[in-house]
C-alpha cells in the first residue's frame, strides 16, 4: 500500500523473489558487494521494498531516505553513512 490508501498493488511470493533477485544481480554488476552502503531515495512504491530486500540479499547495508526531503538533507545523509550507490 503507498501513501494513499487507494495507491496498492499485489503481489506473489513468487514475483517478489524474482525481482528482486533481477535487482540484485543490477546491484552486483554495478560493483556492490557484502558490507558496501547503499542509499535508497524512493516513495513508498513496490520498487523500494524490492532495493531493500536485494541489497539484504546480497549483503550490502541500505538507508532509506524518503523522497520528501531536500537535496541537501539527501547529500548529508548519503556522507554520513559513506554509501558507494544512490538508488532513485
């Protein structure tokens, strides 16, 4: 469910898995590897659960920052957790 209560979408197990395994595979080949930072700037969209669940299956830790804030809170967040990729 997004932010409005109308804005939903569904699912299976199954094409969860395979998205997000799809994901992964695009986050290793752009070099991330277990340990490495990642920040995710997305809504509330399916698209951020699968970031999350793929930098989860591959290792790398993630940090959310939701697509309300400023481009200088962004760049403040992104130096601070010293992330290698920004997701958007």
């Amino acid at each position: 469910e997004g932010n409005e209560p109308e804005d939903s979408m569904k699912i299976t197990y199954r094409e969860l898995l395979h998205k997000v395994c799809q994901f992964a595979n695009v986050l290793r080949s752009q070099g991330v590897k277990k340990g490495d930072r990642v920040s995710i700037y997305l809504p509330m969209i399916l698209e951020l659960v699968i970031a999350m669940l793929a930098c989860a299956r591959i290792g790398a830790l993630h940090s959310v920052v939701f697509a309300g804030f400023s481009a200088d809170s962004l760049c403040e967040r992104i130096l601070d957790c010293g992330c290698s990729l920004l997701i958007t």
